[in-house]
C-alpha cells in the first residue's frame, strides 16, 4: 500500500511501514510546511492513503469535502513510539482493504473506519 505521512507522524511509524514493504512518502523530506490542504493534494497525486496525527482534515473532508484517497488519523497519546508503530502497522495490515477511500482513526480505544464521501 502506498501513503503519504503529514509532517507529524512519528519516524517509528514511518519506518515500520517501510518495513512491512509498503511505500511511504514523507512530507518532512519532500514539502516541509506544506499547508493541509497542499499535503492531502500531494496524497492525492500519490495515489496515496494520508497518514497524520492533524484531526483538521477531518474538516478537509467532511466540511469542505476535499478530494482524498483516505485518511488515517492516529490519535494515541501515553502510547509509547514503537507500541504507536506497532499499532498502526497492525491496522493497515488487519484492515488494509477497508482504508483506501474511508476516514479512519486509531485511538486507545481502538479503530473507527468511516467511508468518505469525496474520492476521486
């Protein structure tokens, strides 16, 4: 699976999903300080499920319905980094077919997908 990681994601997460052989774009060594919008644009030209920890694009999609391939919101604070990564990597590989297109947030309490509604 391919994504981009937003600027905040954690490097143990990025790194772990480039270890389970997936392709991962990192905003931080391509577009540093791209705006939110610029960066879904950019998960977009990638054909790429965004990876952030910004609940903004929330509103990206849902309020202002822009176009994206899927999002997944990692929400784990007190979670140590390499338990954060270790989370993460289980979700894309447990519900990999579930995430392109969809909204999904990974918290303590566990995995919400939701379908989106503004896809390409």
């Amino acid at each position: 699976m391919t994504f981009v990681a937003d600027e905040c994601v954690l490097e143990a997460i990025i790194v772990r999903l480039r270890t389970d052989g997936h392709t991962v774009h990192a905003i931080r060594d391509t577009n540093g300080g791209a705006t939110d919008p610029d960066v879904l644009a950019i998960a977009v030209g990638h054909q790429a499920v965004l990876l952030t920890q910004d609940k903004d694009f929330g509103e990206l999609v849902f309020r202002l319905q822009l176009q994206h391939l899927g999002i997944v919101l990692i929400r784990l604070g007190g979670v140590t980094f390499a338990d954060r990564a270790e989370r993460v990597a289980n979700v894309v590989a447990n519900h990999a077919n579930e995430l392109p297109g969809a909204f999904t947030v990974i918290s303590s309490n566990g995995v919400r997908i939701r379908p989106a509604t503004t896809q390409p």
